[in-house]
C-alpha cells in the first residue's frame, strides 16, 4: 500500500493489531493492520481524508477523527475487523481534538475537544454516554489518562502557572498543577502503563532533561539525562527504561536509558530524520524515518539488535550540500540543494513554518521538483528554530519576524557572494508561519527577493491572532509577550500588512476559505493593499483548509507555484 502518515500504533494489550493512516487513492485515510500477516483493511472513505487515528488497548476497535476542512469535527469509532463506525462517545459537541487517551483495560477513554475560545474535558466508556470532566478557557492538550483511568494529565503554557495540570477524572476531586516559570519550562508526555509515574520533558536554562512525578513525591529530575536541544521520551522495555528522540542541527538520534542508571546508549540509525516513532508490546521499534535523498518509509528494529537498515539514496541530479553562516549571534544553518554544474541559480528560499519546528536531513519532494526546473533550493533554520537550543529558538527579544527575515537576508548575501544563489533571482516560499516570513521579508527587504510565494500566511498579524485558534493564539502570546492589545507596537512591527506599500516583487498568495489557523479574510485583505499600491500579485483560492488531507490538493499548489516562477523568472 501507499504511504503513512504516522508510524502505526500498537493496540498495547495485543501486538497483532495496530491502525496506520496512510495515503489510499489520494487521501488520507484510517487503517487496519495485522502485523504477523501483513494484512491491512482500510477503514475509512472520507472525502477529505483522515490524519487522526487510534486503537483501543484490547484492539477490537479503531478511533479516527472525522473532521471538516477546518479541523472541527468528532471522533468516530469502528470495529477493527469492519462493520459501521459510530460515535466513539455520545453527546459529544463537534469541535476540535485537542487529545485522545485510554486507560490500561480501555474501559475508559479520555479526550479534549476545543469549541469555540474553550477546552473541554470528557471521559466515558468506549461507544457509551460522554461525562463532561469541566472545562477551561483557551488551549490544553490531553497528554495521557493514568493506567488506572483516574488522573488525566493535561499540557497547558509551559513556562506558565499551569504548565502541568492533573485533574482527576471525578468531578468531585481537586486538580494539581505542575508551575513552570521563566527558568522552567515543562511537558507532559506520558503515565507509566503499571506504576503510573508521569513522564515529563523539562526546559531548565538552556538544556532540556527528564523529569518523573507521581502523587506524593512530587517532580524529580533526572539528571544523567541532559541535552543541548530538544528531545521528547518515552517509556521503554520494562522497569524504569525510557527512549529518548534528539534532534539537533536537522537530525534524529535516538538514546536507550535507564532512570537514575548509567550514561544512555545510542540506538544505531542511518542518519537522517525520525519524523514519528511507535513501540509494538514486543518491544520493537516502528520509525517513520527519511533523510534528504530517501523518501519516507518505516525501519522496525529491537535497541540492540542489527542496525537498521536504510534504503540506497536514490539517484543523482540533484546535488546536496550545507551551509553555517556566520552571524554576531551565532551560525545559522542552511540545507542546500542545487542542480548539477556550475552556478549561479535562480534561488528559491523555502521558509518553514512555525516558528517551532525546523528544516531537517529529511525527503522533500518539492525540493526535487524544484531543483529539476532549475532552481537552486535553500531551508534555513531561522532564529526561533528548534534543534539548537533555548537561546536560538526564544533569545531573540520579542522581535517576531523581524529576526527571522534579517537570518534569511544573510544567508542570502552569502549564497550569492559565493556564486550559488542568482542576485536578480532570489526569492522566498512558504506555508503558514513560513507564508507569513515570506510576505514579511518581501515588504522589509524589497531590494534583496525578486519573487515571493504565500500559503496559507498570516498576513496582518492583529486581525490573524483575533482570528485564529485558540492553541495559536497562546504561541503568540508567548512570542509577542502578550496580546495585540497589549504590545500593539510589537504587533505593528511584525504585520506584513504594515509594509505593503514596499513590496515591488511579484506576489502569489494561496489562501482557502476553511482556514482556521490563519483565516482567509485577512489574505483578502493584505491581496486588495496589494492592488491598491499597484504591486502585481495572483490570489489562488484551494480546497481544504491550512492542512489539506488529500494529495492533489498539494499537487495543485506546487503547480500553481512553478508556473508563477516560470512566468516571473522566465525560467523554462
């Protein structure tokens, strides 16, 4: 069958089932697998796809969220072997899935559902009635429910006053809340499935480390387990074992550990990026793995057993390289893909989203395509990336946007003093918070980007944060240090709608009407400023919402976008 989306998941209390979603006639969609027999059914049908499935412990049953293009929407529920599916709980309203979680029997299931500027909290027998557990206002995401159903743990600002809370399931008891703070940052991630001992990732200065909490005791770190970037953790092998990700500089590792035992041993990888990562009851490892010149596909493997085994690269023509340059700050560093043969290129800076994510050693195929049209294909991790620590990703003094753009202009200077990167074309794509990046820099520095492609942007930050999801609206918070009301000034500075009347390059913007995250009205907007200062632009209106759930929608974009910079560029 066609590709995944997340590495499977593993029904705990029987490793001979487990759900994938995967790509099924061009959309995403929820599936059956029977490992021993490699035997899949597909599940689901849905026009706009599925990207949110899960399977009950004892897996006789499959949860998958049916969702509209803008994300709203129930969980259903389905037998593993087919039949009908129906509501996973009843009386739940539509809304968004903020978390899914079962206790160790599956006799009980536990969910976050966002609606409207609130979170709300359920648990219930599978197929039975839904128990409203309370509500809060804003985001927080459900990580976990204790093995024995009673404590649900929930993540909410991490640096905040509530960066933990553990709220029982009985109405009646009292929650706990685990307070992060300026030098403490922290992260449910998951119960133990016998002791119940919760699982947390911890920001304390510029290292990121694991923590344990269970009643009583209160938090504990681990000290043994220390590092200079982000990781996430997860319970492994029995006892007191963890496995432990760590992405640094665009690359995956994975670390075996005992808590409070010796130093962790590396897992052998092949390089290249861990994109999802999943553990059947037997102990082997499932990876979603890639790396630039390998598209995506799954290793399993047992810590200790031969090293996993990646595919051959696959063959040339697009040449691979990258780049550290140097700043006051620190050194930002650039993958870059380039056909073969002497430069310089007509440059395409694809600029990723966010801002807490980062440009990996991982497939891409738009860079692919790219690079075969003839151009030269630059993913810079930016100011406010993950993969180098606290200070790159938050040390950067509120001003959002404005010191990403500057990071994306020097590694321009260098390409082109290098011979990489064509002066007269130079120019910058992204999606969503990279979107946004792109019109930003476009009206900061019209005299360096010739050229410039938004999906799916923000493009007039105040009217986009009064706008957007409750989730994105607290990362702004952060970003900003407070809302638009707030520090309007910050807001201002950073709006690409502020320095519209700047833009000289030719702009195409993609934008779709069901768009949550950064809603359609205010892409109208910023195109009519556009019209108005005379600045030649294309708005191109899509189908399925921020993140579409089928292919060809994808496809078109792409399309959309090389024949932009064919016409402008005059590339052939």
């Amino acid at each position: 069958m066609s590709q995944l989306l997340h590495a499977p998941g593993f029904a705990a209390l029987d490793g001979g089932r487990a759900v994938e979603t995967r790509l099924i006639g061009g959309r995403w969609q929820a599936v059956a697998w029977e490992p021993a027999a490699d035997r899949r059914r597909v599940l689901t049908d849905l026009p706009h796809g599925v990207d949110l499935s899960e399977i009950e412990p004892d897996g006789g049953h499959v949860w998958w969220f049916d969702a509209d293009t803008g994300g709203a929407g129930r969980w259903r529920r389905q037998p593993f072997t087919a039949g009908p599916a129906a509501e996973a709980l009843t009386g739940l309203p539509r809304g968004r899935a903020y978390g899914l979680a079962f206790d160790r029997s599956g006799a009980t299931a536990a969910l976050a559902l966002g609606v409207g500027d609130t979170t709300l909290l359920y648990a219930g027998a599978p197929g039975g009635p839904a128990r409203l557990l309370g509500t809060a206002p804003g985001y927080l995401g459900l990580a976990d429910l204790s093995p024995d159903g009673a404590l649900l743990a929930l993540a909410g600002r991490p640096d905040g006053p509530d960066a933990v809370l553990l709220r029982p399931a009985d109405p009646a008891g009292e929650p706990l809340t685990l307070p992060g703070g300026p030098g403490l940052r922290l992260w449910p991630i998951e119960f133990h499935p016998e002791t119940g001992e919760l699982l947390l990732v911890t920001a304390r200065g510029e290292h990121y480390g694991v923590a344990t909490w269970r009643p009583g005791r209160g938090l504990r770190h681990h000290p043994g387990l220390g590092f200079a970037s982000e990781i996430t953790v997860g319970w492994y092998g029995g006892g007191r074992g963890v496995l432990v990700q760590h992405e640094h500089a665009g690359r995956s590792r994975l670390l075996r550990a005992e808590l409070d035992g010796p130093p962790p041993e590396p897992v052998p990888l092949p390089g290249g990026t861990v994109h999802d990562l999943s553990c059947a009851p037997d102990g082997t490892l499932h990876c979603l793995w890639s790396r630039e010149a390998v598209p995506p596909r799954t290793l399993a493997f047992r810590p200790g057993g031969p090293p996993a085994d990646p595919a051959p690269h696959r063959p040339g023509g697009v040449r691979r390289t990258e780049r550290w340059t140097e700043r006051p700050y620190g050194r930002v560093h650039s993958f870059l893909a380039t056909p073969d043969g002497p430069g310089p290129w007509p440059t395409l800076f694809l600029v990723h989203g966010g801002p807490a994510t980062h440009d990996r050693d991982s497939y891409d195929p738009t860079v692919d395509t790219l690079v075969r049209a003839g151009h030269a294909v630059v993913r810079t991790n930016y100011r406010g990336s993950t993969g180098y620590g606290a200070r790159w990703q938050h040390d950067w003094g509120h001003r959002v946007g404005l010191a990403q753009a500057e990071d994306l202009a020097a590694v321009r200077a260098a390409l082109v003093a290098e011979g990489v990167a064509e002066a007269g074309r130079t120019g910058l794509c992204g999606i969503s918070w990279g979107g946004y990046l792109t019109l930003l820099a476009l009206g900061l520095h019209p005299d360096l980007w010739s050229l410039g492609m938004a999906v799916h942007p923000i493009a007039d930050y105040p009217a986009a944060y009064r706008a957007t999801t409750p989730a994105l609206r607290a990362t702004d918070r952060q970003l900003f240090g407070g809302t638009p009301e707030q520090v309007p000034e910050r807001y201002r500075r950073a709006s690409p709608l502020t320095y519209v009347e700047r833009v000289r390059a030719p702009v195409l913007l993609v934008a779709s009407r069901t768009d949550e995250r950064c809603p359609a009205e205010q892409v109208e907007r910023y195109a009519r400023a556009l019209g108005g200062v005379g600045a030649p632009h294309e708005l191109v209106w899509v189908d399925g919402g921020h993140r579409s759930r089928r292919a060809g929608d994808h496809a078109s974009v792409l399309a959309a976008q090389l024949r932009f910079a064919r016409r402008v560029w005059r590339s052939p």
